[in-house]
C-alpha cells in the first residue's frame, strides 16, 4: 500500500525517509550523504588537533595526538557496533509497525549509551599508560600520548550519548539533524583548538579538551532533539529503563558488529606498534596520512549503514525485491564516491599532507601510506556492504566472523610472518589492500548464499499461509 499524501508530508518536515515506497536511489542518497559528512566532520575533531599541534606545536605532539587513533578505536568500537544493533532494532520494529516496541526501544538505547560511557570513561583513565607501553610508543612522545587519551575519555559519556541518539534518528531515516549537531560542535572544536594551543600554548591538552568540550554541545543538541521529537522515538527521562527483550535483540546484532571492529582495531594496534618501530616520522606520516583514510571510508561506511536501515525496513515489511536493489545501489555508489575521494586525495597528496605537518621526513610516509593504502580503500566496500546487508536481514555473526579472519587474524599473520622477512614500511603498508581483497570476496560470498536461503524460506513461509 501507499503511503498517504499526508504521511509523506509529515515525513519531509520532520526529517523522516519513506523507505518502504517509491525509487530507492535518491531517498538513499539523502540518507548516506548527510551521514557521510557527519562521520567526516566527527573525524574532523581528531584531524583539527592533529593539524593543530603538528603546525603550532611540534611533530612530537602530533606523532602522540595521531598515535592515538588505533588505540581509542579498539576502546570503543565495541559500543559504537552495538548502536548499530540499535539502529537496525528499531528500523525494523518501524517497518513492522510496532509503536510499543519502538518506544520501548529508544528508551533502552539511551540508557545502554549512558553506562557504556561512563565504563569507557574509567576505562581510559585506567589504561592508558599501560596500551601505549605496551605498543612500544617512542619514548619522545609517549607522556604527551598518554595526557591526551586521559582527557580524550573524560568526554565518552557524551560521545555515546551522542552516537546512540543519532542512531536512533537515522532509524527513522534523519541523518541531517545529527549533521547539524556535529556542525556547530565542530565549529566550537575548532575555535577552542586554535585559542588553546596558538594563544595559550597547551599544546596536546588543549586539543583534547576542545574535543571534549564539543563532545558535551553534540551531546546535549541531540538530546535537545529526542525529547522535542514526535512519538514514538521521542525520550522521556521519566521511562528510562531497560527492556530485555529488546536489548537482546539490540545485542544480537550489535556485539557482533562491536567485537568485528574490536578486533579490527586490535588488528591495526598491532599494525601501528609496527609502525612505532619505525620511529616518530613514521608514526606522524601515518597518522596524517590515516586522516585521509578515515574521511573516505566514511563513504563506504554511510553506505553501509543506508544498506542496514533500508534493508531492516524494507524486511521487517517483507519487501525483499527491494532488498536486492538496496544492496546493488549502496555497493556501486559507495565504492564509486569512495574510489574517486582517494584518487582526488592521492593526486593532490603534496597540498593535502601539508594541512597537517611542514616536515619532509614527515611528509615523505604520509604520502607512501597514501600510495599504499588510501588508493585501495573503496575495496572496504565489499565486505563493509555485504556485512550490512547481512545484519539487515537478522544475520551479524557471519559478517563478523569473515571480517575477523580474513582482516584482522590476517593482518596479525602478516605482521609476524611478511614483515619479519621484509622489514621495511611497504611490505606493512600493502597488509591493508591485500586483506580487503580476501575480505571481501569471502563478504560477497556469504551475503548471496545467505539471501538465497533467506528469500526462500520467507517465501515458504508466505505459501504456507495462503
């Protein structure tokens, strides 16, 4: 049935995308663009204090701001992939039409995001000194590493707060209110970034307060937002609680997602203890090259969360063609608009690397990671999309499990085998596109076999019925 002229209506002024109508290819746009740029602006925050210190303070302060990316990845991935889970829960309790369950739902969320914060919040504070060590962190740079990911955690009770509420609005399809948010936070980042380190020379502190400072504003406009919302996500602090049927279902398909990017990340800390052991120009290179890594993955991953919503939608209505053109358009347009940011970022690699340091050593493994590694990164798509198609259709064990072995205990036997033979920074560089290849060929695999399966079981089951 259609949606009524008055749905729809409602539908543009409160932000919401009619998945279950109409051409898929616009409404998916609409939906990954603005989540594309959130991502990019939220990784902004960590780019502007890398920018920041590598040209105002010293390539010292850099290494330790860009040193820490792997580890604050692997501290919070597991939560990010739950909100994934969330995402997917209430999206799909949208195209089933369960009013009560959605409400439930986003009261659920709220509170899983505040207590993985807080946890995150002590967790930091706890180890930090002891990962850094641990992954041989230069000596020059390793106390300036360790203040910035103390301060970094003091802001995770907001950054959950945040990345859950805005998963419950891209359920509905509203990835521009989130946009807005991350706007104005990195608007306030930026300024007190410049004011901190330039005019009161606090170098890597001064950084990591801005970001904490930006976390609580996103913070606190999402929440503006939820409890201004229309029913049924609208939050009332009142009926914070936890329904377990519901988290169950949430966790189902987010820890699996979490513990995939875990281990990824668990991967990459490895990979950059390597990178450590090149010294601190490497350390820097990398870590402004993995910038420019970060802004064009966020394509594949905008995709991949379109691919999880529409397809939770449109499968919660049992609307499993559309399924299929879900899937088709977000794996060619994602890796398209990925495959042409790297080429534009590699091409223009002597202007882009040199926002973030002046240094030639520097310089000179920035642009080598880029060559290596930013080239290859639209082949994230096929297993990123795949996994999200998966997890759309109730299955996010498969994707986790094929992502765990073919990239991260991948990366892990080629740190100890290939780079123990060949010591040098290319043999660690090309570990990226070799495992994206594996990965994804095992993702495409999986997702037809598992959409053969689950097509012709709903089909029975509708025959059944009749």
């Amino acid at each position: 049935m259609e949606a009524s002229e008055q749905e729809k209506t409602t539908n543009r002024h409160t932000g919401q995308i009619d998945m279950l109508h109409g051409p898929l290819f616009k409404k998916i746009l609409i939906f990954a663009l603005p989540l594309a740029a959130s991502s990019i602006l939220q990784q902004l925050f960590n780019s502007v204090d890398v920018a920041v210190v590598g040209r105002f303070a010293s390539s010292q302060a850099l290494a330790a701001v860009g040193s820490n990316s792997s580890v604050i990845s692997l501290m919070i991935n597991l939560f990010v992939g739950i909100s994934v889970g969330a995402n997917a829960v209430i999206a799909n309790y949208i195209g089933q039409q369960e009013k009560d369950k959605i409400k439930n739902a986003v009261h659920t969320v709220l509170v899983v995001a505040l207590i993985s914060g807080i946890f995150l919040l002590f967790l930091g504070l706890m180890i930090a000194r002891p990962i850094l060590e641990a992954m041989s962190t230069p000596e020059d740079i390793i106390d300036l590493a360790v203040l910035y990911l103390r301060i970094y955690f003091l802001g995770m009770p907001f950054f959950m707060v945040y990345n859950f509420g805005s998963a419950i609005l891209r359920s509905i399809g509203d990835t521009k209110r989130p946009l807005y948010c991350l706007i104005i936070a990195g608007v306030v980042n930026a300024g007190l970034n410049l004011l901190l380190v330039i005019v009161f020379h606090m170098s890597v502190a001064g950084v990591a307060i801005a970001t904490v400072i930006s976390n609580v504003v996103s913070a606190g406009i999402i929440l503006r937002i939820l409890t201004h919302e229309k029913e049924p996500i609208r939050i009332y602090f009142r009926k914070l609680s936890i329904k377990k049927e519901i988290l169950k279902r949430v966790l189902k398909i987010g820890v699996p997602a979490g513990v995939q990017s875990m281990v990824f990340s668990l991967a990459n800390v490895f990979i950059q203890a390597e990178v450590n052991s090149f010294g601190s120009d490497a350390v820097a290179g990398s870590a402004a090259a993995l910038n420019f890594e970060y802004f064009t993955y966020f394509l594949i991953s905008a995709f991949s969360q379109a691919t999880v919503t529409f397809t939770s939608q449109n499968y919660g209505a049992m609307r499993l063609d559309r399924c299929k053109k879900i899937f088709q358009i977000n794996l060619f347009t994602g890796m398209l608009f990925c495959g042409l940011l790297s080429l534009t970022f590699v091409l223009g690699k002597d202007l882009f690397i040199r926002f973030y340091t002046a240094d030639e050593a520097v310089v000179q493994y920035a642009a080598f990671r880029m060559m290596h590694v930013l080239l290859f990164e639209f082949l994230t798509g096929t297993y990123e999309i795949s996994g999200a198609a998966m997890r759309g259709l109730g299955y996010s064990m498969t994707p986790a499990v094929i992502t765990i072995l073919g990239s991260c205990v991948f990366r892990l036997v080629w740190v100890y085998t290939v780079c123990q033979y060949y010591t040098s920074f290319e043999a660690l560089m090309n570990v990226y596109p070799v495992s994206w290849i594996i990965t994804g060929t095992a993702a495409l695999i999986a997702y037809f076999t598992i959409r053969k399966k689950v097509y012709r079981a709903t089909m029975a089951a509708a025959y059944n019925k009749t």
